[in-house]
C-alpha cells in the first residue's frame, strides 16, 4: 500500500488538502470519490510511518482568507453581465455553485462586486439559498436578478436560467449602447456649437456694441435685441451652467412625485423624433424582461410584478399593474394592454396569440427582437435627421448674428458715402 497526497473539492465547494492509503493512483481516486470529494490532484509520496499507524482520512477545510476591500461607486452593468456569463459556464460545467463563486472571485479585481461576491460565498456556505444571498445585497442584485435566479434554483435549472438572464442582459446592454453611440455626435456637434455661439455673444457681440455706442448710431430692432441678450450673458454668465444644472434637479424632483412622474412619463412617449424612440424601446424591455422571467418557470403574477419595477417608465408600470390585476381577476393580457396604448396593435396581437397558443413567452421574445430593430431604425433616422436641423440652426443663428451687426456699418458708410 502506497500514500497519496491529494487536493479535492468537496461538496460544499471547500478545497480540501489531505492523505489517503492506497494500492494504486485509480484507488486512491475511487476511494476519494467515495467520501464525496472531487480530486483535482494526486500525487504519490514516500515517506515513513510507524508500524500499525493508519493516515488520517477525514477532511481538513483549507483555511478561508478574509479579503477586505473598499469600494466607491456601484458596480457597471457590463461588469455584472460577465459575471452572469461566468457563472453560467462554471454551473453547465458541473461545479458546484460556492466552487463557482470562488472562482470568479478569485479573479476579479478589488471592487464592490468582488466584495459581495466574498460575503455571498460566506452566506451560501453558512445555509442560505444563493438567490436568499444575493437578495440582501440590492445595491447590486436587483429584484429581477434575485427572481430570476431564484426560479432557477427551484426547476433545479439554474446553469440555464443564468444563460438566459446573461443573455437578456446583453441584449440589452446592446441596445442601449446603441441608442448612446448614435447620439454621441450630434451631441458633441450641438455642445460646440453653442460653446461658439455663446462666445461669440460673450466676447465678440460687445465690441461691436462698444463701436456702435461710440458712433452715436441708431440701430435698428435686430442689432438692439442682439446686444441686449449679450449684455445679460455676459453680466449673468454664472446662469449657463446654473440653468441646465437647475432644469435636472427640478426633472429629478417632480419625478420622485407620483402623479408628475406618470404625466412626465406620458409626455415622452409624444415627444417629436425622440417619442418614438423612447416608446418602442421600452416597449422592447417589457417584453423582453417578461419573456425571460416566464420561460424561467416564474409565475405569471409574481414576473409582472419584477416587470414593474423594471420598467423605468411610470406609463408602462402603470399598465403592466392593470394587466396583473385583470390576470389575478380571472381575464387576459390583451384587453388592458390595449386599453393602455402604449403598445400597437400588432404587438397586442401577438402577445394574445401567445396566451392562446400557451407560447406567451416566444411571442414576447419576438417582439422584442422585432422592436429592437425598430429602435435600431429609429434611432438612424433621427440622426440622419438631426444633422441638417444642425446645419439650419447654425446657419440661421450666425446669419442673424451677421445681418445684425453689419446693417448699421453699412448705414454708416452709405451716409459716409452720400
């Protein structure tokens, strides 16, 4: 009989360090196995032992390290996606899910996400469910994800569902990375513009006023609303920053009001050129979200109940509240759906084909991918709109600018020249 240093994973993910007695390498593996570790290691050695002396084969845990670390800011969507991923992959491998966790623990960088992680694995390994873990950590685990999750560990599917919840994710990160790469130009075009505009107004406009005083002219209605708007520029300068800045806060707190928040919320979906966009693409959440909450065996109640707070918009989570109250009263979908307006009437027909057929969650699925490339659409119509709006504004902007400043220069120099 031979000895054999081994390390192994037991079944509460720990790494496990010891010695076993054996004939050979396959019976030292099969004797392993056997008291419900997982060998990663074995490696024969050679060494001395009194007469009658028996190893020690029962389990010593490996030491846990206590990492501390400190974090400032949540943790970045894109950041909690791979993690999904991640995860996802190490279940459909077969690891267990505290093994899993250490893993990725093991190689992620200092950080909230890393940090929750470490008290996630300390709060599985003292009995608690991972979706009960992740669930007292809100600031990085929404409700969605804790349901979602959750519903993966009661169908005993949880490698799957965690694909599906990584894949909702992508989607829409995908989507929203979109709409913000295709705004970001004719941001930065209308931000420098306006930068120029107001410097203009700021340093140019006033010389000109300067030379118009000094000349004793009299100006004409343009010139004079001109210099009246770059004199209260320039003394009330501090108001640039100070208006846009006033404008959020004020945005930010009639939307902590009810009532205001669900008027706000309406009036998006009217807006010209961004309405559309706005609409569409939350409507492409909705289904999207409710698609992957039910095809991961969540009830129907309790997903539009997640769905609701993951709206972000007040008009649709007041309509997702009807629809779960006209479900809990015995009727459909469809008819609340349609009283909200929110969604056309084709996608009303599809989510009503899905209850008929019981394939709801394939039809929201649909829709979502259909009106992912709508937004997609959308958002390239509105840019290739947006430019020439640009270009008129400019144009006009600086034509006014120019015709108000020299009117009075070329009255001068007609009366010079008469």
């Amino acid at each position: 009989m031979s000895i054999f240093q081994y390390s192994a994973v037991d079944n509460k993910g720990q790494t496990v360090k010891d010695r076993i007695e054996a004939s050979s390498s396959d019976d030292a593996i099969a004797k392993i196995r056997s008291l419900g570790r997982f060998p990663t290691n074995v490696k024969e050695v050679h060494i001395r032992r009194k007469a009658g002396e028996t190893p020690d084969t029962t389990s010593t845990p490996a030491k846990k390290r206590r990492e501390i670390s400190f974090s400032i800011g949540g943790v970045k969507s894109k950041e909690l996606t791979t993690f999904t991923r991640q995860l996802s992959t190490l279940q459909d491998a077969g690891l267990p899910i505290i093994r899993g966790l250490k893993i990725l623990a093991s190689q992620m960088k200092k950080g909230l996400l890393k940090k929750t992680t470490l008290k996630v694995i300390e709060d599985v390994e003292g009995g608690n469910t991972f979706s009960g873990a992740l669930a007292k950590h809100p600031r990085v685990f929404d409700k969605l994800y804790v349901n979602i999750v959750k519903a993966g560990e009661i169908s005993g599917a949880l490698d799957i569902i965690l694909q599906r919840l990584a894949d909702f994710r992508e989607k829409t990160e995908r989507l929203v990375r979109k709409i913000i790469s295709a705004m970001i130009y004719p941001t930065v075009v209308m931000v420098v513009a306006i930068s120029i505009l107001i410097g203009l107004m700021i340093f140019i406009i006033p010389n000109f006023a300067k030379i118009f005083e000094e000349l004793n002219l009299e100006l004409p209605t343009p010139t004079r609303m001109l210099i009246t708007f770059s004199t209260i520029l320039k003394t009330h300068w501090m108001f640039i920053p100070a208006v846009p800045f006033s404008a959020f806060i004020l945005y930010k707190i009639l939307g902590k009001i009810k009532k205001t928040r669900l008027i706000i919320d309406k009036t998006k979906f009217k807006l010209p050129i961004f309405g559309a966009i706005i609409n569409k693409s939350t409507v492409s959440r909705f289904s999207r979200t409710l698609a992957t909450l039910t095809s991961s065996g969540v009830p129907i109640l309790d997903a539009l109940t997640n769905v609701k707070d993951a709206a972000g918009n007040a008009a649709m989570a007041q309509a997702i509240q009807n629809i779960h109250d006209s479900i809990r009263g015995g009727e459909t979908i469809t008819k609340p759906l349609r009283a909200s307006k929110i969604c056309d009437e084709m996608v009303v027909n599809m989510v009503e084909v899905g209850e008929e057929t019981g394939e709801l969650d394939k039809m929201l699925t649909k829709v979502a991918d259909n009106y992912d490339d709508e937004v997609d659409r959308a958002v390239e119509a509105m840019v290739s709109l947006i430019e020439p709006m640009m270009i008129v504004f400019l144009g006009g902007a600086v034509g006014f600018i120019v015709i108000a400043m020299f009117v009075p220069l070329i009255k001068l120099m007609q009366g010079i020249g008469g």
